[in-house]
C-alpha cells in the first residue's frame, strides 16, 4: 500500500510537472489516464498475455499465462491448419512479496517457414480461441518496430494502434515495458494490453530501470517478473543472463544490451559482447543494431548524467565504434532525438547513428526541456510520443522513420536513409 501511495504521489508529481511545462511551437498533448486491462478469459485456464519471441532464425517461443495451473502445450500449423504439429514446454511461477503469479507457460516451436503465417492454440485440450503469428523474412527486406518506455496508457493505445498499422516484421523494445513498479498485477495488465500485437509478431525485449523491480530487504533479488515473464533468447547467443543477449534475423545481427547489469571492462556482459562482436560476419548479417536503455547520446535535460549512460558508454562505446555497429536505439529519456554519427561525443563517419525513442506512451508523461543551444551532432530532437520503423531494404540501404502520435494521427515526422557500414570501404574495420 505505502509502495502504491509513494508511486501515485511521484506520478501525480511528475504529471504536475509535464503539464506547467510550456515549450515552444507544438502544442504538446500532456500524459494520458492509465490503462488497466481486466482478465476477459471464460476460466482460470483461459490463456492471456500471450506473447512470441524469435528463438535462433527458424524457432519461436511462446508464452502466455494462465490464473490456475494448465498445460503448456500449443498446437500449431501453417495457416490454415492449426494442429499440424505440437510441442510441450515448461511452466513457471514466482512470487512477489504478497503476490502469487499464475502459471507461466513457454513453448518452443520449429523448425519454421520464414515469413510464413501460423495458426496456433494453446493448452490440453486446446483451448478454442486461435492465435496466429508471421515468422519475420529469411532475407531483406525486413521491417522493424522500435518503441520504448511503453507503460499502459491511452497514450501507449494510441502508440500501438499505429505500430499494428505498420506492417511490421519484429517488434524491439529498448527497456521500460509495463511500468508496473512493483504492483505486479499491473505486469499482468500490461501483458493482456500488448497481446494483440505480441501474440502476431516477434516481440524482443531488452530491460529498462522500469524492470528492476528490487526492495532492499524485502524483495532483494531484481528482475524477478521480468525475467520470468520475457524470457528471452539468451542461451542461444551464449550469454548467461536474460538481461543481455543477440540473435540474427534477415541479414540483420541484434545486440540486446542490459543497462542494469554490471557493464564494466571485467564484467561477464562486457566479455560476452567483445566475443559476440567478434563472431559477426557482415556477409551474413551485414546490418549491427544495438539497443540499450540509458541513453549514450541526449540533448534532453532528463537523465543527464546517470551513470547507466555515462558508465556503460565509457566501457563500451569502443567495443560498438570497433566493430562498426551501424545504429544504436535507446529509451529512458520519453522523447525522441536523433543523433548524427558519432564517437567520444563527436561526429565521425565510422560511428554509430544513435537515436533514442522513449517516448512509447507512460504515464510519466514527456521530458520536454531541452539543453540549449542544440549540440550540432544532434540532428532533429522532439518531445512527442510516438513510435519508428527501420525498413531494411537491402544490405546497404535502410529507411528509419519516427511516426508522432499526433492527436492519434501517426504523422511522418522525421525520416533518414541510412547506409550500412559493410557496404562503405572508407570504414573498413
Ligand atoms: C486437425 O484439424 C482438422 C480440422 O478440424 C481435422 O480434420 C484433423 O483430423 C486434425 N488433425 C489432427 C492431427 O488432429
Ligand atoms: C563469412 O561468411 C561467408 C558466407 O557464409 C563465408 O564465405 C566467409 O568465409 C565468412 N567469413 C569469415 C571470416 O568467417
Ligand atoms: C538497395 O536499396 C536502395 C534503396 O532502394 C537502392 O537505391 C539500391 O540500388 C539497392 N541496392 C541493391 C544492391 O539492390
Ligand atoms: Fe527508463
């Protein structure tokens, strides 16, 4: 309850603040109600929360959440077939201070067609409500969404109507998912609010400060529901903690960074990310992109200074440059800023684009000042929700585009080609 009252204080705090804020131009639309999505399923084993994950280039992991304990079997096939095969998976619990969770199911599926519709079920019997999913593409030219700080409000209804519009292949997520901050009932509501969406297409997740989730004394091991919750690729990518880990899709090599695990030179993320730079092969995946939560790069005067974004980028930033990572996404700072390319806070041809987009819809509401004047390796920099797609059309060429959640219109807001670094010799490693 004390936990409860502290965060409706901080919010209402914060609402407070975003709202007495004026900024230039844009009439900037203030935070919106948050959203509690109710269990609508007909029995304790009625499947909700249902979510994919892509696991290695053909497989696919499934997790959904039942009230009582249930079967973790799904039934599936290329559509229209539904029960072409089956698998069985595990189920999992935990506990959080008063709070049981249901059981959570995950199921690995595969080997699968890629971009490919399937059917599935879920349970044992199948429960009668089918899902289906699209595998993403085997090569170019694949889409991805790219939304973080989601939370549950109107303003994330409005972010997710448009991302469902997007034709997406894969969802990335740079941290910041629920914003349940300790309410765990509200990790709940958050999984039934993205189902639509997540039980379509390949959600990927990295964690955010939103996700640690960690009372001293009373609660001491972090990332308890996230962890149990978004059990993502991990092992496959030889990392040793959900927290950070890569996979492959479509040419395209994936870099989940943890910006809440230790990230210093000595540490096991540290070691596993020179390792896992070192084994890309840019005729295979002649795409890098890394998403991590603290931005490296911001003009926004929100979050200035932490040392998840000063630290990690101190450790890491060389790993990224060296090895030609061609974009870096962030979250944490609820805006959206894009940045030139740049290394040690210059521009550099042979640097990473960096672009932080947080500004998924929570109910923190928007960081809408700005440290003036504007650096110039910031390029275009705005406080309005929204969400972005990066279209990779081909091994050099592809078009990022932030879409602003303007009074529920998705509008084009700013838009880039970018070329790859494998397909540019004056960078040559
Ligand atoms: C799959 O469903 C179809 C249509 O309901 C049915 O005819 C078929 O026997 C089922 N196959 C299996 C393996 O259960
Ligand atoms: C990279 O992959 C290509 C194509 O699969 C292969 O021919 C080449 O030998 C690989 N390069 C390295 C350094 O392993
Ligand atoms: C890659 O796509 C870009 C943009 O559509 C196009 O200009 C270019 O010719 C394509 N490259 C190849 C090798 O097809
Ligand atoms: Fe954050």
């Amino acid at each position: 309850m004390l936990v409860q009252r502290m965060c409706m204080l901080g919010f209402l705090l914060i609402v407070g603040i975003f709202q007495i804020d004026v900024v230039y131009g844009y009439n900037r639309p203030p935070p919106r109600k948050n959203l509690v999505i109710p269990n609508s399923g007909q029995n304790s084993q009625s499947p909700q929360q249902v979510h994919i994950s892509a696991v290695g280039q053909n497989m696919m992991r499934i997790s959904w959440i039942t009230d009582s304990p249930a079967s973790a079997k799904v039934s599936y096939g290329p559509s229209p077939s539904a029960n072409a095969s089956s698998a069985t998976g595990t189920t999992s619990s935990y506990r959080f201070l008063l709070y049981n969770s249901g059981s959570i199911h995950e199921v690995v599926i595969g080997p699968l067609n890629p971009n490919t519709v399937y059917n599935y079920n879920l349970g044992d019997p199948p429960f009668s409500q089918t899902y289906n999913f699209k595998t993403p593409p085997s090569q170019f030219p694949i889409k991805f969404a790219v939304v973080g700080d989601l939370g549950q409000t109107d303003w994330t209804k409005s972010t997710l109507d448009h991302v469902a519009k997007s034709n997406y292949d894969m969802l990335i997520l740079p941290g910041d998912l629920a914003y349940a901050d300790f309410i765990q009932n509200l990790w709940d509501s958050f999984g039934r609010l993205v189902e639509p969406l997540a039980s379509q297409r390949p959600w990927m997740v990295t964690q955010g400060n939103h996700e640690v989730e960690k009372l001293p004394l009373i609660h001491g091991t972090p990332f308890t529901a996230y962890n149990a919750r978004w059990h993502m690729p991990f092992e496959e990518s030889g990392s040793t903690s959900n927290l950070y880990y890569s996979f492959d899709v479509a040419g395209v090599h994936v870099i989940m960074l943890g910006s809440y695990a230790p990230f210093d030179s000595s540490s096991p993320q540290f070691n596993w990310l020179k390792t896992d730079l070192q084994k890309v092969n840019r005729t295979n995946t002649p795409w890098v992109v890394v998403l991590i939560h603290a931005p490296w790069y911001s003009s926004n005067t929100a979050h200035q200074g932490e040392f998840e974004s000063t630290g990690m980028k101190a450790s890491m930033e060389d790993l990224l440059f060296q090895a030609r990572v061609d974009v870096v996404f962030a979250g944490h700072v609820h805006a959206y800023e894009r940045f030139t390319r740049v290394y040690k806070d210059k521009a550099d041809n042979c640097g990473p684009v960096h672009i932080t987009i947080g500004d998924g819809g929570n109910r923190e509401g928007l960081a809408s000042k700005y440290i003036d004047p504007k650096p110039d390796i910031s390029m275009f920099r705005e406080a309005s929700f929204g969400h972005g797609t990066l279209e990779i059309v081909n091994a050099s060429h592809a078009q990022w585009t932030w879409h602003q959640n303007d009074n529920d219109e998705a509008v084009v807001s700013d838009s880039m080609w970018l070329t790859s670094f494998s397909s540019n010799p004056s960078c040559k490693q």
